[in-house]
C-alpha cells in the first residue's frame, strides 16, 4: 500500500541474479531506487550494474547481519548519484 501511495512499483528479484540480469531490469524498467539485502553478492551484483544503469538514482542496502548472524535492524545508504547520503536509522550519514 505505500508504494502506490508513493508511486512506486516494487520488482521482485531473487538474490542470484547477476549483473546483466540486473542491468536488463534496471533497463527495460527505467528502475529509479533499488532496496537490496546488505549481502556481499547482491550489493556486488548490483553496484557492478550501475554503470550500466543510468535510470538508477538511489541504491540501499537493508537488514545487515551481525557476526552472531541476528538481524541488524538498519538500513544503510551504499549510494547516491548526486553524491549525497542518506542518513542511517540511528541518524549518522553513510
């Protein structure tokens, strides 16, 4: 329900795609924001399509995970075009 209030459409992705996979979406959909898992593959993959992907504008990674693998409620900001960051929830900037 907020992403139509908003207007966004949320794409579904598994967490094996790759590059090109992730470029062809970003493409064919004019992706603006992506929200991704904070794993070392996914933000790899998805950081690698960028600059294949101009349509891309914000990219966050969500939900890190702590050495003793428990959910980290955070999310933090890997990157903005204009070259500004996002504050993370505890206030401090990426």
């Amino acid at each position: 329900m907020a992403l139509c209030k908003i207007g966004a459409i949320a794409i579904p992705a598994t967490h094996m795609l790759t590059k090109n996979d992730i470029v062809y979406r970003n493409e064919k959909a004019s992706i603006k924001a992506i929200i991704c898992v904070n794993d070392s593959y996914v933000t790899t993959q998805v950081t690698e399509s960028l600059p294949e992907s101009p349509t891309v504008k914000v990219l966050v990674a969500v939900n890190s995970m702590c050495e003793s693998n428990k959910p980290v409620p955070r999310i933090s900001t890997i990157g903005l075009r204009n070259g500004t960051r996002l504050p993370t929830s505890d206030g401090r900037k990426t």
